[in-house]
C-alpha cells in the first residue's frame, strides 16, 4: 500500500513565522503535489514537483515555496506566515504526473 | 480549465439505503478519481476509473469519459460511509487534477 505521510495534524503558529510543512511518501514515486482546501473552494494546488529538485506553480503558488532535495520528501515553506494562510494542506504523491495520486492525512495549520 | 460539477451537493441517509453519486465534466476527462474524505481530513481513494465500471465491495463506480461524466453507486450504506465524496479528473494535455466541490453524506443509524 502507498504511505504519504506529513509531520503535524495540527499545527498553530503566528504571523511572520517560517512554517515547515514536510510530507513523505515510501512508493518510489516520481510526482509530488501540495494542495490546500478551504471551505467553499475545494481543493487547490500550490505547487507540484515531478522529479528532485525540480517543481512547478500550481494554481496559488504565492506566499509558498517547495522544496525537493530527495526523492521521498517534498516540502511546503510558508516564508512569512499570514493568517489568511490558515487551511487545511494536503499533500499527495503519484507514480506518473497524471496518474492515480495518493493523500497524506493532511495539516490542520492556524496562523494567529 | 474544466469545471467539475457534482450532486447532489448534500444527502441524508438511513443506514441500508442505496445513493448515486454524480460527477460531470465540462470537457473529456482522461484521467478520473473518486475520494472519501473522512471525518479526520483525510482523502481515502476510492477509484481510479478513467473509463468503464468497477466495484469493491459495496461501493462501484461508473465512468463515460466522451458524455463527461462519473457515477459512483454506494450499496447498503452504513454510518461510517458518511462524510464527503469528491471526483477529481484531468484533462488531454495536463496533469493538474480538478476537484468537484464534493457531495456530503450522512448516513443515520
């Protein structure tokens, strides 16, 4: 069974902070995706990364960054933490860029 | 882009009723998932039906790409079937899935 996994269900931090958000997939997969989901907005993708080091803008890549460096892991950056940043992050991994993704549990983040 | 339209939007059920769930498409979709987000956030996948029908268990899903739609068919429901169902899909010449803006269900005991 593909894991995705993320480092915090819930996580609180205050405006202006560096927030790290880490997700980790055991399948060998070659796509990684961040999304986030806000009510009345669905699901939304921030950035994508098919392959190390390398990435693409989603559809709301600002305020973000990514970061690959290995293949497992795949990293969402919030530089200056802004209260409107406050969602729900979900990350996801797939084997081809198009094919069947796979969630982790998710990141309940609060900026204060 | 496509849009993703899906209904309905909410459903109440008592436990042991049958729903149809639906997805449509504004444009061909070649690649097609289903998802149970549980009460926890998390996206469960429950298919990956690009065309044609498959089924697991009680749950089965139907997709007609070129009439742009999806159905997903739930079985004798119970209450740990509540929660919101999403279909996501791509279109030819992109990997950026589109996500319905989901149906939620209740299931009463």
């Amino acid at each position: 069974d593909v894991k995705v996994t993320q480092s915090s269900r819930y996580l609180v931090k205050r405006t202006g902070e560096k927030v790290f958000l880490e997700c980790v997939q055991d399948m060998d997969h070659e796509n990684m995706f961040w999304y986030r989901q806000d009510p009345g907005l669905g699901l939304r993708l921030i950035y994508f990364s098919y392959d190390v080091k390398m990435k693409e803008k989603g559809d709301i890549p600002e305020g973000y960054s990514v970061s690959r460096e290995k293949k497992e892991r795949f990293s969402l950056i919030l530089e200056s933490a802004s209260t409107n940043q406050t969602s729900m992050y979900l990350c996801a991994s797939s084997l081809n860029r198009a094919g069947e993704q796979f969630f982790g549990p998710g990141t309940r983040l609060t900026v204060l | 882009g496509i849009q993703v339209e899906q209904s309905p939007p909410d459903l109440i059920l008592q436990e042991g009723a049958n729903s149809t769930l639906r997805c449509n498409f504004s444009d061909s979709v070649n690649n097609l998932q289903w998802f149970h987000q549980n009460p926890w956030g998390q996206l469960i996948n429950l298919f990956y039906i690009p065309s044609g029908t498959k089924q697991n268990g009680r749950l089965s899903a139907t997709t007609v790409a070129t009439e742009r739609y999806s159905l997903l068919y739930i079985s004798s429901s119970q209450t740990t079937d509540s929660g919101v169902y999403f279909c996501a899909g791509t279109t030819s010449g992109t990997y950026k899935y589109i996500f319905g803006t989901g149906t939620r269900l209740k299931v009463l005991a």
